[in-house]
C-alpha cells in the first residue's frame, strides 16, 4: 500500500484551500492508477492557464505585438514550465501513479508532472471560479510575469537550432524551398532542413514558407533532441 | 473614402451592445488599414474562446476522454468555423481593410474574417468581463454544441489521408519508423510516410512513434491540399 498523501500539507503550498477535496485526490491521478484519472481535469486546466496568462500579458504589455505575447504566453504556460512549478510544489510527492509509472523517470516523468499541474488548476476552477483560479494563478507565476519580457528567451525553433550549432562551431542549417503547390492566395511550400551532423533530410510543409522553415527545424531539433 | 459601416447594425447582429464602441471597431480593423489594428485583441479572444468551448463540452459530456474532449474543441474553435460564423454575421461589410486586402479572396479573406471573430470577442471581454463573454458564446455556438458528438468529425490526420486515397481507389499511405533515437524513456521517433502519388517521402519527427504518424500524415495532407 501506498502512503497516505499529506494533502492538507499540498493545500497550504497551492495556497489554496479545496471545498471538496476528491477533486485534488483526482487532479493528482495518473492515468495509470485509476480509471478516475486527471486528463479531463487537465483539458479543463490548460485553458484556464491560457486565458489568465494571455489577460496577464495584455495588461503588463501595452505595446507589445501579438507575436511578441504568443511567445511570451508559450514561454509561460509550456511544459517544461510546469514542471519547474510542480518541482515547486514537490509535486512528484502527492502523485497516484500506477506501478509501471512508479518508477519512470525523465521526459515521462517530467509530462506527468506538468499535466498535473494543468489538472490542479482545473479542479480549483470546478471548486470555486475563474477569478479564484486568476487570483491564485498570479501568485504561483508573480515571479515569472515579472521577469518575462518580449524579444528575449521566446526563441524560435531557427534561431534555437543556429545557436546550437555555433555553440558547437558546427555550419549553419541550409534550408531549400523544395516544392511550392497551388494558387497564389493558397500556396503551400516545403522546405527542406539540412545540417551537417545528420545524414538525413528533414521537411517541413505549410502555408508559407517561414512556417514550413520552423517546422522543418523544430523537427531537426527533436531529432538532435536539443 | 469608405462608406460609414453601420456598427449599430452589427451590434444587434451579434447580440451584445458595446459600452465603448472604439473596441468595435478596433476589433475590425486589420493590419493592412491602420496600425491599430485588431491582432492583440484576438491574442485575447483566441483565449477567451478556448475556455469557454472547453468548459461547456466538459459539462455537456461528462463521460467523453479527454482526447474526445480536445478534438471536439478543435474542430468548434478552428479558422473554419470561425470563418462560418463570421459569414453568419456578415463580418466582410464591416472589415476596415488596406487597399491591397480590399480585393484578396480565398484562404487570405478566410483568414482574415476567422481572426476578426476571435479580436471580437476579445473585445467583448474589455468591454465587459469572461461571464459575459461566456453567455454570448454560448448563444453563437448553440447549435453547434447541440450538434457535436465525440469520436465523429473529429478525425485525425492519419484517417483523414487514408479516406481520402480510400475514396480515389488508390493504395493506403505506407508509414515506416526510419530512426529511433534516445533512451528508453526519453525517445524521438522519425517515420515516413510514402503514398503512392507523391514521389516525395514526408517525414514527422516526435516523441511517439503515432504522433510522428500523424505528424507526417498531415503535412501529406497539406501536400496534398486536402
């Protein structure tokens, strides 16, 4: 048997005090525990974060393009992000996992995590409202919103993947415009992505090219696992 | 000069009067007609929207996985329908567009009405606040909520690509992982996926080998124009 989870203790850390406190029991099940497990919750949760993060955004930033605020909102709400603030929390502790899980480690792990997040947040908003869920949501990211700013650290796959290679001294990534359909209001282009450490070809396809670029080199960076 | 737009008019379309009219308009205006254009606030809107759809399937199916769920948002919040919606409510006679957008048509025009709808509702939400939001959404989405189902219209891009060559006789999409890279747990899967009248190989890179299916299936897809 599993310990018992000390979940007044997650409570005062959340800063947040459940009514009904089965939907944090059921915010923190792994789908590899229960069959009541905490993926609607997170379906629920990942929306939520959006829309108080984007409104956070749009007021602390007056000025700033919609570019600019989509960056900075996929910087703020992304996995690896929620994973720090469950790593916070101690998350990992507090979690219903099943055995396989147990014992799983790295990227898994670390999504598990993240998904919890998402799904704490969603079990406060079906225990109290929105604005509660605002109101606790801009504690937990105070420290972020203050130092997020446009332009920095909102990097796109190119530019990650060109830094990466200078890191290393290595030539920069040629990308080659391969094929180009349809009509000129409803072009799609592919691009192809080469770098010298890969003997393969990666392509990206969509509707213009600098996003069939991004594609193609978010995929380079995967496969690098960068 | 432009004739007025008759906002008035617009207004009782959409059912909701605005406190502040200056957000209307601001809501309508694309990048190519002034500076103050509408992008922002459908960085807003687009948020707005998410939380709103996914809060209502939630409720509406409280049965459905989360897959289902996400899926079904999907296809309510996509350029498509919003483009629906916007033809519903006549948008193209209130759009203040540059010269050079006044006469694009196709997936440019699509798009453009798509996005209005999202800076709208945005609008909305400056105007008044989210419940507000929320009630009105839910009278533009009515029949489209009482129509959606999960697991049908709601297919992926692997299926979509095989009916479609199902429905010309042509042979099935061939998909082949070509490199695993990374341990256990933390792997990247690169598949390929061959039909037979593309003489390119489209390859997707992710986490999963199903992902990366899915990920190449839709760029075939894109490839394709489907």
């Amino acid at each position: 048997m599993e310990p018992i989870k000390n979940l007044p203790r997650l409570c005062r850390t959340l800063g947040y005090e459940f009514k009904n406190i089965d939907l944090l029991t059921h915010a923190l099940t792994h789908r590899s525990a229960s069959s009541k497990h905490n993926e609607r919750l997170e379906f629920l949760g990942d929306s939520i974060l959006s829309i108080v993060i984007s409104d956070a955004l749009y007021h602390q930033f007056p000025k700033v393009t919609e570019g600019d605020l989509s960056r900075m909102r996929s910087t703020l709400v992304k996995g690896e992000t929620l994973t720090v603030i469950a790593k916070e929390f101690k998350l990992g502790d507090y979690l219903y996992l099943g055995p396989g899980e147990l014992k799983s480690g790295g990227f898994r792990r670390e999504s598990i995590l993240a998904d919890a997040v998402e799904a704490i947040i969603g079990a406060i908003y079906l225990d109290a409202d929105i604005e509660t869920c605002r109101r606790l949501l801009l504690t937990w990211y105070k420290q972020r919103l203050a130092e997020i700013k446009p332009g920095i650290n909102q990097k796109d796959p190119k530019t990650i993947l060109q830094e990466y290679l200078q890191g290393y001294k290595k030539p920069l990534p040629e990308y080659n415009v391969v094929d180009v359909k349809g009509d000129a209001h409803n072009q799609t282009f592919t691009v192809e992505c080469r770098i010298s450490e890969l003997d393969k070809v990666v392509t990206g396809v969509s509707t213009s090219r600098r996003k069939a670029e991004q594609l193609a080199a978010a995929q380079v960076l995967e496969l690098i696992n960068k």
